[in-house]
C-alpha cells in the first residue's frame, strides 16, 4: 500500500529511487553510546567505526552551477559528521563549537591542506573546497584522536547506510550507472543497476 | 773438632745427605712458592679481566637502554602526532619526513649538547609497515644514507618490540665507520598495532669514548668480519676468521679464547650485542692484551726465584750449619770413638798392670804374713815350752812371759795386715747374716772385763735385748774389739767407758766412748790413716792398724766409723751399721 503510494509519488516526479542493503561488516565493540561514529584505521584501512557505507551512483554529471555548502562542525572534540560524502567542488565550513582550538589539516591525496588553528570564533568559518574526488582524512593537529572522512564524488548522488546497512538513494535519473558501496578506504563495491523513470531498484551489496 | 779433611767418610757423607735433604725442601718450597704466585697472578689477571668486560658491557647496555629509553618515548610521542599518523596512513609519505623533523630535530642535532655522544642520532628512517624503509627522498631530514646503507636498515617486517642493529656505512669523508642501529615500533594509540617503525644510527657506544684501560681494544664483529680500530689488516681478518668459528662453536653464547696478536697474548671477550635481533647479529669483541699481565707474571717471577734463590742461599748456609751441628755429635762421637779406643787401650793396659801389681801387692802382702806367722808362732811354741821347765826363776819367768806377749802382738799385727791386704785386693768378701750385736757386745765385755782389772775401769753398757744388724760376725766382732781395746788402752786409771747401741732410721749405732786425754785436733784427720798413732806416747802398745782396719770393714759392711767428740773428758767413737731384715733373724 505504502509502497503503491510512493510508487506513484516517485513516478510523478519520473525519477528513479534505489533502496537495499549493504552488508557491512561486523564489529566486536559495541555501538558508542552517545551514536559518534569514529574515523579507525586498522591495518592502514580507514573506515567508521561502528561501519557504515557511503553508496552512490556513479557517473558522468554535469557539474553543479553553484558550488555547494556544507558544514563540518566540530563538537566535544569530534567531527560532527565524521563521515561525510560531499560531490566535487563542495565548501566545506568546519566550525569550531568547542571552547577550545582545532587545527584542521589532511594530508591526503585528493585535497592537502592545513586549516591552522583557529578559535571557536573565528570568522569566515574556515573552510575547503573540495574539488578532486577521493578520500580525504581529516585530523585535528591538536587533539589526536579526532578524524574525519571527506569522501570527494563526482557524483550528487550519495547516501550514507544506517548501521544496518540500509540506504535509499532517491531523484535518480534514468540510465545506466554504477552503483557503488564505499565500506572503507580499501573496499569499495559496486553493481551496475538501470535505472527507469520512476523506477525503484533494489540493490543488495553482499 | 777435627778438620773436615780429617774426618771420616761417613761423617761428611751423613753431612752432605743432611744438607742434600735441607735444599730439596726449600728447593721444593721454593717451586711450590713460585707455582702458586703465578697461578693466582694468572687467575687474578683472568679475573679482572672479565670483571672489566662485564662492566663495559654493563656500561655499554646502561648507554643502550639510556638510548632505547629515550627512543621509546621520542616514538610514543611521534605516535601522538596526528601528522606522522596522516603522513603514514594517508599515503602522504613525502610529508613524513617533514613532520617528524620538529619531533627528532634534537636527536639530530649537530651540536652536541648535555646528552653526549649517546643520544645523538647520525640518521634516522622511517620503516613501513612491511619493514621497508621509508626513503626521506631527496629531503635532508633523516640524515645521509646511501642508498645501499639505507637498504640495509629494512626489517623482515615491522617489528613488534625495539631491535638493535648495526651497520657498516663510509661518512661524508669516505671512512668506514659503524653506526648502532635502534628500531623502535611506532605504535598507534587507538589500535594497538605497530604503524611503522622509527630506526635511529647512533655513533656505536662500543666505540665511543677512548680506551678506558691501557691494553684493551674493542671492537664489533659483524657479518663475519671484525672492526677493531689499530689492528693491522692481516691481523684484522685473522682474528676475525678466528672469532667467525668461534661464535659458530659457541652459539652465540659469551665465551672467550687466547690468541696472539702480533707476538703478544691477548685475551679475546665476545658478547652477542643485539641477542633476539631482527637485525643481523654483532658481537662485542674486547681484545685485552696479556702482555701488562705477563710483565707482571715475569717481573714477580723473576721476584720469587729471585727470594728463592736469597732462600736457597740462606737454607744452603742454614742448613750447611744445621747439618753441621747436628753432625757434630756424630762427629763427636767419630772421634771420640777412635780418642775412646785409644785411651781405652791405655786404660786398659794400665788396668792391667794396676791389676797385676795389685795381685802381685796382695800376693806379696799374704805370703809375708804367712811366711811371718809361721816363725811367730814357732817362736811362741819354743817359748812356752821354754817357760814350761821348772827351773826358771820368778824374774826369767816373767821375761819370757814378756816375750810370749810379745809374739802374740805381732800375730795380731800379722793378721791385721792379711786382712788389710786383703780388702785391699779386692779379696775380702763379707758374708752378710742377721748377726745379734747385743750378744758381741757382751762378750766383748766379758773379754775387757779380764783386761781392766789393773786399770779399774767402771764399765757402763747400755743395749736394747737384741739388735740384729747385717753382717759377718767375725769382723763385726773384731770392730767392736778394736773400739774397745782403744777405749781401754786411752783410758786413765779408774777411767770410765761408754758403750751404748740402738737402731733408728734402719741402722744401728754404736757408741764407745772412754775418759781419756784428747785426741790432739790436728792429729783427729789422721786418726783413721794406716800405722797412725796420734800423739799418743810409745807407752801406749799398739801399731796405728786398728782404727783403719776398723773404718775399712765398717765401710765393707755398709755402715761408716767417726769421732763424734774429743774434748779430755769423753773421746768417742760411733760406728753405724745396717740393721739386718727381720726375715733373716735367727732366734
């Protein structure tokens, strides 16, 4: 019945809708109570901790007329969120909600910079524009344990799982893609879905 | 003393055995002495030897754990720094080098500064977490490594615990030089695993400061070959063939051998410097040169013989005077031997003449007595038978009378001088009974009794019943007859005479004493001697025998004869005799 209804919603928009699940893998700590989800790297693997998956629909999109915003506060000495998928080109604002200073800096690959420290008032935000697709580590210089992911798309169609793994992807265009499930920094698994105006696919990542 | 020349073999053979005897002991002393000293110089160098090696060693391991310490806490704090974290983890290799530089900028500091030698760095390389190393590239950061060294500090993988190593690199100026290596796993904080690894090169503490004992050199051995600074190459390459067995022999455990380096013992320490290493083992070699020890061993040699020899010396003059005091009775006795032979032979001889003359004198002394007796008592015969005719007149009687007194005094005199010729002889042996005195006494107061009548003598006896006394009764009675013919002889007209007799401390004493003029001082010595008579006058008969005779058998019988007093009133005389054990008692 439900499903009827937003059969008939999506299909008056005629775009596609995704949903299905990512098996993600099970981790023996269990779920952090305050539901921070941190940035680990085991054995030179970085990914959330308890797991989560970035999926997306990969493809060749025109590039967005004006560069998105999105915001990366950091609060009680976390990213707040610590995974975050953004499409290329996307300021990124880290604002400082501590009482203390943060020193924002990645030296990875797809994007280096080094933020500086800078106070919880510091004005503009300071921020990153996030212009070539990859995974980009976010560290605090100051306080040690605080990670972050950027994960750089070329696409703006990106949804982050819930901890069982659940997604749904929705405003999807017609066409054949790529779907890809990012678990971590190694693993990234992908199935190739056509998508029909209107359409709903349901995708399984085993 | 006799010369030694003079003396007899067997005398300077027992000297020279005594002395042979007296130096094989000192001499045995002497080695003995000698043994020991060197034995204990030898345990005693060996000694401080390994108690040296230990404590360089010590040292060494308190330089390496001062190092160790000081790396673990420059790779626990490199581990907090989120940019060593994001260069290794987000393949940001090239800005590792970078980041750490702040962190090891004081490790690699060019200028020595409070710390010393042992903990400054001469290099430093980041290990993967595959054990490879992390190459600085063209950056100047981790100090200059060629690229076949910097190969060389790659680990089989990233290690779990530190790791020591070392390795053979040329410096800027071409040497060849060693670098201790210290791998050092950094450890991420959040996980637990080992991200990477920090390897730093230290100038090797084996080689650091000078020689701190004369005498020894140090070295590493590693892959085979021996670095030991101021050995020649041939030397170098030699020992290090020799040391390659040995550690093979051994295991790898601590041992050590004798060897000689260019003509001089050493003494060679090994010691595993970096046991359960990833790295390829090295041993700290010490070559501690025995030659100080040896000078040593020979100068307290040279010592010992040398109061050896002063002890050989001394115990030779020691021993030379020992032997010849206790040789000297053997000596003595050597020569008295042949003295005593000598004068024994003369002793003897003169023995022998002495005997014979005695004999013949005894010989000469008994025939005249009897050849004397017999005309007396002929003489005798033919007077009584003269006086027996009747037709004497009282006048003629009493001359012949006279003269028949006569011949019987010198029968006394005649048997007085047979006995003393006699005792003289060595002839006269006295028959020793139990003889009762008491009985003598009284009959020899029986007989004075019938010769006092004309001189009125008052006679006192004073005798125990019976007291036995050991001897031969007719000389004991002729004693007692002598005392008493004196007593009356010496005596005065209505004189007095003494005779008392008692046992006390096993002899008996008897006493005769007689009123009297005195015997004149000078005349008392001479009392005792033969044909004395004192200064008593020709009136008085009697030919100086009695007395003597007396003394002589007294003395035969074991007793003694004295003048006890004679002072004009009493003149006495005591004679002592043994008193007779009671067995041989009669009754």
């Amino acid at each position: 019945m439900a499903l009827a209804w937003l059969l008939i919603l999506v299909g008056a928009r005629s775009e596609a809708v995704i949903e299905g699940s990512v098996a993600l893998p099970k981790t023996r700590s269990t779920p952090v109570m305050n539901q921070r989800y941190e940035i680990v790297s085991k054995g030179g693997v970085i990914a959330t901790n308890p797991p989560l998956a970035v999926v997306y629909l990969e493809g060749d999109f025109p590039a967005p007329e004006q560069a998105p915003v999105v915001q990366m506060p950091q609060k009680d000495l976390t990213f707040i969120p610590s995974l975050l998928p953004v499409r290329v080109g996307t300021r990124v604002e880290f604002p400082n909600l501590d009482d203390t200073f943060h020193n924002i800096f990645s030296f990875s690959p797809a994007k280096r910079f080094d933020l500086g420290r800078y106070r919880p008032d510091e004005r503009p935000i300071p921020s990153q524009v996030f212009d070539v697709p990859g995974l980009v580590t976010l560290r605090c210089d100051i306080h040690e344990h605080m990670r972050a992911v950027v994960l750089v798309l070329a696409t703006p169609y990106f949804v982050v799982t819930d901890e069982e793994g659940r997604f749904e992807l929705t405003g999807l265009p017609a066409g054949r893609w790529t779907l890809k499930a990012w678990l971590n920094s190694r693993t990234t698994l992908e199935q190739p879905v056509e998508l029909k105006d209107g359409g709903r696919v349901r995708v399984e990542f085993p | 003393m006799i010369a030694a020349d003079n003396m007899p073999v067997s005398v300077r053979q027992y000297r020279a055995k005594l002395v042979v005897a007296m130096m094989l002991v000192i001499l045995t002393l002497t080695v003995a002495a000698l043994v020991v000293a060197q034995r204990n110089v030898a345990a005693g160098v060996e000694q401080e030897l390994q108690r040296e090696f230990q404590a360089e060693l010590a040292a060494l391991h308190n330089v390496q754990e001062l190092r160790h310490a000081v790396l673990a806490e420059r790779c626990r704090s490199l581990v907090r720094k989120p940019r060593i974290h994001a260069a290794l983890e987000d393949d940001a290799l090239d800005l590792l080098y970078p980041s750490a530089r702040d962190e090891l900028r004081d490790v690699m500091a060019a200028e020595r500064g409070e710390g010393g030698y042992a903990l400054h760095a001469e290099f430093y390389r980041f290990l993967d977490r595959r054990g490879g190393v992390i190459s600085p590239a063209d950056q100047p950061d981790g100090g200059a490594l060629l690229p076949h060294e910097e190969a060389q500090l790659a680990l089989p993988g990233v290690p779990e615990r530190q790791q020591l190593g070392y390795l053979v690199r040329r410096n800027e100026a071409g040497e060849e030089m060693m670098s201790e290596l210290i791998a050092m796993p950094i450890v991420s904080g959040e996980t637990g695993e080992v991200i990477a690894a920090l390897v730093l090169g230290f100038e090797p503490a084996t080689f650091a400061g000078t020689r701190a004992v004369a005498g020894i050199d140090r070295g590493v051995w590693l892959g085979g070959r021996l670095r030991l600074k101021g050995l020649s190459a041939a030397e170098e390459s030699a020992l290090s063939e020799e040391l390659t067995q040995a550690i093979a022999r051994n295991g790898g455990e601590p041992a050590s051998f004798e060897r000689t380096v260019e003509g001089v013992p050493h003494l060679v320490f090994y010691k595993k410097l970096n046991p359960a290493s990833l790295y390829p083992s090295a041993y700290e070699v010490c070559v501690y040169s025995l030659g100080g020890m040896l000078e040593r061993q020979s100068e307290l040699r040279w010592r010992v013989l040398g109061a050896g020899g002063l002890l050989l010396l001394a115990g030779f003059g020691a021993s030379h005077a020992l032997a010849k005091r206790l040789s000297r009775p053997v000596e003595k006795l050597a020569v008295n031997s042949e003295e005593n032979l000598i004068q024994r032979v003369r002793a003897e001889a003169a023995l022998e003449v002495t005997h014979q003359e005695l004999q013949r004198a005894a010989r000469f002394s008994a025939d005249a007595s009897h050849q004397l007796k017999t005309p007396v008592t002929v003489l005798r015969a033919g007077l009584e038978d003269l006086l027996a005719r009747e037709h004497w007149t009282p006048e003629e009687c009493r001359e012949i009378s006279a003269l028949i007194h006569q011949t019987y005094r010198l029968s006394g005199v005649i048997e007085d001088l047979l006995l003393l010729s006699r005792m003289d002889a060595g002839r006269l042996t006295i028959d020793f009974r139990a003889v009762n005195l008491t009985e003598l006494i009284d009959a020899a107061m029986d007989d004075l009794g019938t010769q006092t009548d004309d001189l009125e003598l008052n006679v006192d006896v004073e005798r125990p019943a019976a007291l036995w006394v050991s001897g031969e009764k007719r000389y004991l009675s002729l004693i007692l007859q002598n005392l008493l013919e004196n007593a009356r002889k010496y005596n005065h007209r209505g004189g007095r005479v003494r005779v008392t007799a008692q046992a006390e401390d096993g002899m008996v004493r008897l006493n005769v004493a007689n009123t009297g003029p005195a015997i004149p001082a000078e005349a008392r010595e001479h009392i005792f001697e033969r044909f004395h008579r004192g200064g008593v006058g020709e009136n008085v008969p009697g030919y100086g025998l009695g007395l003597n005779l007396a003394r002589e058998l007294a003395r035969l019988h074991g007793g003694e004869l004295e003048l006890l007093r004679s002072d004009g009133e009493w003149t006495e005389f005591q004679v002592s005799f043994r008193l007779a054990p009671a067995a041989g008692r009669g009754v």
